[in-house]
C-alpha cells in the first residue's frame, strides 16, 4: 500500500464518533488523518473504536497540540491548505485539488477558530445546500463529500 498523500485534518473535533467515521473514511482511500487538539472526547473512547469498527488501529494518524504546532511541522503551502465552512464564498466543487492537499474541517459546534482562517478566505469552500432548513451537515458527512470530490481523478471517476 503507498504512502498516503492527501490528508484530511480536524481541529478540536467534538464528538468521537465522528472522528471515528472519518477514520474509517481515511482507511477506505488510504489518507492521513491528522488531529489537533484539544478534543472534546479522549482517542482511547470506545465511541471512537466503535465508530471506526475495527479499522480504527489502520488508521494512518498524527496529532499535534495545536494549529501552531501543526503548521510549524508541516509547513504546508498554502495553495495546499482547502478549509471547509458552512459560509466558504467557493464550492466544494470549484477547485482542482493538489495531491498532497490538506482537507481542513473545524470542530462541530463551532466550526474552524477565526486564527485559522486569517487571511485565507479565497482557500474557504463550502458544501452546497439546497434548503435553507438545514443550518449545517453532520462533520463525518461532510468530510466524506469533500473527501471524495477531491479524489474523484485518483479514484477515475
């Protein structure tokens, strides 16, 4: 199996099953699922194994202590930095994603800290709604969409 080249990463995520549901996203196209704390559930939860099922010890995962943390390891180009929010001015579908892209998600109460996103509102994407009842989608859902809308030449769709 290769080394996984896009990688998903969640900021503060809140609720571990969605964490876990991500995982097991990760897992399926081989992507790195990346963490940065602080979480609002520990990795040692059972919500979190249940929700990957048993794919949860496949997952290619790093964590960091915070944004700072990550962005000083990584050093990530901009141009591969994509945030997803609900009020992203871009689609989801607009952009052609690098292959080493870094697929950004906030937590779910509260979505991506305003530190994050300074000064890179043209890389904010959002994923279409049809009704206006809706205020926002489960994370996992999301992350899913966008995951593979990103991959869609990789996968040959």
């Amino acid at each position: 199996m290769s080394e996984p080249c896009l990688k998903l990463v969640l900021v503060t995520p809140e609720i571990p099953y969605n964490t876990g549901a991500i995982g097991r996203t990760c897992v399926a196209l081989n992507l790195e699922l990346i963490l940065i704390k602080p979480y609002g559930f520990s990795l040692d939860e059972k919500a979190v194994r249940r929700a990957g099922t048993d794919y949860w010890k496949h997952v290619h995962l790093t964590e960091f202590d915070s944004w700072q943390s990550f962005v000083n390891d990584r050093q990530p180009p901009r141009g591969s930095l994509y945030f997803f929010e609900e009020h992203g001015a871009q689609s989801v579908y607009e952009p052609d994603y690098q292959d080493n892209a870094y697929l950004v998600f906030g937590c779910e109460s509260a979505g991506l800290p305003a530190a994050v996103l300074d000064g890179m509102d043209d890389r904010v994407f959002h994923l279409p709604m049809r009704n206006p009842l809706v205020r926002s989608l489960n994370l996992a859902n999301v992350a899913t969409a966008v995951v593979y809308q990103a991959m869609r030449n990789q996968l040959g769709v």
